[in-house]
C-alpha cells in the first residue's frame, strides 16, 4: 500500500493554498504573506480556545472533525502523477464524490445546527450550488473513463499518452475546463464566491463557519487546503504523461503551482459573480464535460 501520495496531501495542501493568494497579491502589485503563512494561522487556530452556540445540540462540534476525515479518506483515492494512490478500485471515483460530498453534509448540518439565520442560508446555497456541480464532475469522469476504458480513477489519470493527447485533445480540454469550473465551485472560490469576504448576505461557503473557532475552525481550514489540493491534482495528473516515473514527479508538482497561479489569475481579473449567474456557470460546466463525453462516443 502506497502511504507516500495520502502524506504529501497532508503535508503540501496548505502550501498550495499559500500559493494562490501570494500569486493574489503579486497581481494586486502587494508583496503578500510568506509562504508558509496558512501553516502558522493552523498552528495559532489551533492554540486558541473555543465557543459554542447555546442553542446547539453538538453537531457544529463533530462537523469540522467529520468533514476532515471525510477528506483524509479522499486523500487516500487521489494519485498525485506518477505517484500511485494509497487505496484504487472500479468506481473509486464514486466514492471520492461522495466523500467530498459527506463532509459538505456535516459542514451544511453544523451550520444548521447554530441556530443562526445567516449560516441556515449559506448551508442552503451550498446545498443548491453543489448539486449542480457534482453532475459536471460525474460527467467528466465518465468522458476520461470512455478514453481510458477504466472506471478507476489511477486507470483514468495514469494511462492518458501523448498519443490520445493527440487524437483526443478536444474532448480533454473540455475536461479540463469543466473540471476547473468544478473546482472554483467546490472551494468556493471567485467567480462563485469570494473567500475573503465578510458580507453575510453574499457568502456561501464562509458563512456556514461564522461560529467555528479555535481547533475547530483549523480543522475547517484545513480540510479547504485539501480540497484544494486534492481537486487540483486530478487536473494536473491528466497532464502529466502516462507511465511515467518518479522523474515526473518535478513536472506534477510544477503543474499544481501553475494551477495555483491561474486560480489567482482568474481572482484577480474578474468579479464575483451575481447569485443568479452561478447555475449558469455550472450549467455550463456539465455542457462541457458533456460534449467532452459525445466527442468521446463519436469516435
């Protein structure tokens, strides 16, 4: 069992967080916080205390822990390149959507369970928005599986050679760019919303975490950092040629930092979307990844 991709998740995601909002900053022509910075706001979360809603009835306490091992799990599904994952079967894919999926339940059932109006809200948008991303997801995986005639994700982001790259360029980037899209969505990122806000009435996922604190809000954050990663290496492995060795592994983490930057390009270069517009996008997402799939049926 190959433990070596679960531990880099762990280790790097927060890093990669770091550099989206480095790459924000010096766009913004700002100098921007150290590298290292999203690991000392976890270790300073995690010193800090905490407080509890009155009306709770102790989910928002065992919704950060639930959330983070769902993505523990997930980071076991994941091959980082050439790196193989720790756990591979037919149809994992099904089961990383889904754990992605449980531990934005928990999120969604500790926001509820404050008792507060504004997180009730942004545990409903979230709900909305996640069910329009996850068809997108579905059909991009299927579009990878009917060029790898694989249904498990190592199968489906290992194999993909230069030659279907050159016979199948079309339909991959139409994956690439619904799974982008995805991706903005599931992290909550601009143009679906901005993670640095603080207007209540226009937040969807940050609202939902207005009365997480101290180890519980560390846990939050960091299970966003994998997210991140995590979403980000399935794009990057596509890119990365298959069969390849451990000397590919330069190229992986390259691919990662230039996803990085693009997500802070996009920030920086476009507002956040209206409300209404972002079932669009989604929409958008899923004709994507759809017309990736027909492509794939044509041939």
């Amino acid at each position: 069992m190959n433990t070596f991709s679960p531990a880099l998740t762990l280790v790097l995601s927060p890093f990669l967080l770091s550099v989206i909002n480095r790459s924000k900053a010096l766009l913004a022509g700002r100098r921007g916080a150290p590298l290292l910075q999203p690991y000392f706001d976890l270790v300073r979360l995690v010193k800090k205390g905490v407080v509890y809603s009155d009306v709770s009835a102790g989910l928002v306490q065992l919704a950060p822990v639930c959330n983070l091992a769902a993505l523990f799990c997930c980071a076991l599904l994941v091959p980082l390149g050439p790196l193989p994952a720790c756990v591979s079967f037919q149809g994992d894919f099904i089961l990383l959507a889904y754990l992605m999926g449980l531990g934005r339940f928990v999120t969604m059932l500790g926001a509820l369970d404050t008792g507060s109006s504004f997180e009730g809200m942004g545990a409903s948008r979230e709900a909305f928005f996640a069910a329009l991303a996850e068809p997108a997801f579905f059909l991009a995986m299927a579009g990878l599986s009917r060029m790898t005639g694989s249904l498990s994700l190592a199968g489906m982001l290992q194999t993909i050679s230069a030659e279907q790259w050159l016979h199948g360029a079309p339909s991959l980037l139409l994956i690439l760019v619904a799974l982008f899209l995805v991706f903005l969505a599931e992290n909550a990122r601009i143009p679906v919303d901005d993670p640095t806000t603080h207007l209540e009435l226009t937040m969807i996922h940050e609202v939902m975490i207005l009365d997480h604190s101290g180890p519980d809000l560390a846990m939050i954050e960091y299970g966003v950092a994998i997210k991140i990663w995590l979403m980000a290496a399935i794009s990057a492995s596509i890119l990365v040629p298959s069969g390849t060795s451990l000397l590919w592994l330069p190229l992986f983490f390259l691919l990662m930092i230039i996803i990085g930057v693009l997500v802070a390009l996009v920030e920086s270069s476009m507002a956040r979307l209206r409300l209404i517009r972002v079932p669009q996008l989604l929409i958008g997402a899923g004709v994507f990844a759809g017309l990736a799939l027909f492509l794939e049926f044509a041939q």
